[in-house]
C-alpha cells in the first residue's frame, strides 16, 4: 500500500477549503483518508491562520514512506518539515 500526503478539496464553489490528509495513493481525492493532518485556507487574510499542521503526525507519516504531492510538500517546507 503506498501512501500519499495530499490535499482534500473542501468548501463550495469559489471558496476553497482543504485539508491535508493521508490517503492511499489509489484513493480519489475526495475519497477515502487514513488520516486527516491539517488545514490549508487559501483565502484567509491572516497569514499564519492559513495552514494548520499537526506536524508530528507529519513526520511520522513520511518517516514510514507516505509521499508528499508536489503542493504539500511546498506546503511543509514553508513550515520547516522536510519531506526526506
């Protein structure tokens, strides 16, 4: 089972909401999660109100091989997780 770190589209038409979370890569986006990791508001105006991580839980995922998509990983570098 290869597990992925990405994002889960949230919210109604115009106002996107996400939620990071940790999937099996085979999985829809919106489908199925084995855990759900955070929050990421684009719209929001404060700053540090945009991305909430659980950054534990983060680590523990990719130190057993979850993937992180190319948006989370950018994501988690901003917040000094580093995907390898």
């Amino acid at each position: 089972m290869a597990v992925k770190l990405r994002l889960k589209r949230l919210g109604r038409r115009h106002v996107s909401v996400y939620r990071l979370s940790a999937t099996e890569s085979r999985c829809p986006r919106d489908g199925r999660v084995l855990e759900e990791l955070g929050t990421y508001d684009p719209a929001n105006k404060d700053a540090a109100q945009q991305v909430r991580i659980d950054a534990e839980r983060v680590k523990y995922w990719l130190s057993v091989g979850a993937v992180p998509s190319d948006t989370v990983a950018q994501l988690l570098k901003k917040h000094g997780i580093t995907a390898r």
